[in-house]
C-alpha cells in the first residue's frame, strides 16, 4: 500500500478527521490526497458527480485512511444538514473543516445577470456560512477551520465583481469567526490562491496566461499542491497560535 512506502510522510494530521467541499477535483482534490497523506480520514464533499467523488475516494483510501463521498449542495443549507447528520453518524466529531467550493461566472458588470451574481454568491460565500455553521456542533476543541479566497478578493479583477466580493466575503468571515471562537481553541484562516492550474483556468486564453506569468515574480502558475501543502500546514499542530490569517500563495503576483 502506498502509506506503507511513504516514509518522507509527516504524519502531521494523524487521528484528525476532516470534511472539504468540492473535493471531487481541481484543489479540493489535492488537499483531500495530502491529507491523507499526512493520516487525516477525509470526508469527501461533492455536488453531484458521484464518479468523480469516489475516485477521490479510491485514491484517499490507499493511504490507510477512512474515507466516504457525502453529497450535499452546499448553497443549500437544508443539504448541508443532512450532509452534517450523515458526518455525526459516521465519524462523530469532525477536527479540520476545508471551505474549498467555488464556481466562476465570469461577466462585466454591466452583462452580468442577477442569476450569474446570485449564483456566485451562493456557492463561493453563502456555503461558507451554512458548513461552517453546521459543522461546530461537530468539531473538537482545537479544531481548524480554513477556507479558500482568493487573491481577487483582495485586489479585484476585471468582469469578476462577483467573484471578486465573494472572496472577500470569505476574508472577513474569517476574521470575525477567529475572534469568536478563539476560545475554544479553533483557529480559523484563509488561503488566498493566485493563478493556479485547475479546470477553472485551463480555458484562459494562451497571450493571458503568457501576462499573467510575466507579471508574476514566481513566473508560472501555482500547482494544486502548492496550495494543498499550505493547507496542511494550518490544520496541523504546528499553527496552534496562527488564526484570523489570510495567507497569499501566489508566486508573488500580488505585490
């Protein structure tokens, strides 16, 4: 088995149990592949590709962890309830909490429509706010909550006003939340990702790739695993006294 061989392993979410949304690919993929990696059982969110989520789960499997698909669309928060009742039943508590759903429609404002605001609202900040909400009840003293922003959420982009203020959403969310639940022990951060290859970007035309890269101090796109590998790292131990952080991983495209 592959967790037999992987020496170089930290093992730094060993005994942790942790749900991410929009698991069945892109970045939700690649955390839910390091997690296990580093020992955490992974509950794998997804909205409706069944397939595509237990592959997800195959792969997380062979590192001898627990693992199980839990479908929910998480826009919806009587979905985000079961999903959670689903979770008790399995697993009881939950320790890492991944806030990983996220849709693009990109758009002007002035051809953007109520559907294509809405829609972006709903699944990128609204969802943060019903998991997050229905997972406390279920999470261990000490537990981590990370959710993933974006760099556009802190300096905009053009034809992405709605993308732009449901990232930012996320950013004070996060802030807030860390200064409530401070007490308990749970820390709550953010991951704001540049340009990273995913099945979002692949379809950005190849001169703005080029720019984006030119401008980019790192001169290439992120991998998955370039934001996975910081993510670990905020649910491990080893950032007990980090929280209410928003933390750019984005080969320094934003300053």
């Amino acid at each position: 088995m592959l967790w037999a061989s992987n020496e170089l392993s930290l093992k730094m979410l060993k005994n942790k149990t942790a749900l991410i949304t929009g698991a069945s690919s892109g970045i939700g993929e690649q955390i839910a592949i390091e997690f296990a990696k580093n020992n955490a059982n992974v509950i794998i969110n997804y909205y409706n590709n069944l397939k595509e989520a237990q592959k997800v789960v195959d792969k997380v499997k062979k590192y001898g962890v627990e693992s199980i698909a839990a479908k929910a669309d998480v826009s919806n928060f009587g979905e985000v309830k079961q999903m959670a009742d689903v979770i008790q039943k399995k697993f009881g508590k939950i320790h890492i909490l991944v806030n990983n759903a996220g849709i693009v429609k990109d758009r002007t404002l002035k051809n953007m429509t109520v559907d294509e605001w809405h829609a972006v609202i709903n699944t990128n900040l609204n969802s943060v706010f019903y998991v997050t909400k229905a997972m406390l009840s279920l999470m261990h003293e000490g537990g981590r909550i990370i959710s993933i922003s974006s760099i556009v959420g802190q300096y905009g982009n053009f034809g992405q006003c709605n993308y732009a203020a449901s990232k930012a959403g996320i950013i004070g969310f996060t802030k807030s939340l860390a200064k409530e639940l401070g007490k308990k022990k749970i820390t709550v951060n953010a991951v704001a990702p540049g340009f990273v290859k995913t099945n979002i970007t692949k379809n950005i035309p190849f001169v703005r790739k080029k720019i984006i890269n030119y401008m980019t101090p790192l001169k290439e796109e992120a991998e998955p695993e370039d934001i996975a590998n910081v993510i670990v790292f905020l649910a491990s131990d080893k950032a007990r006294y980090i929280t209410g952080a928003v933390i750019n991983v984005d080969g320094g495209l934003a300053f």
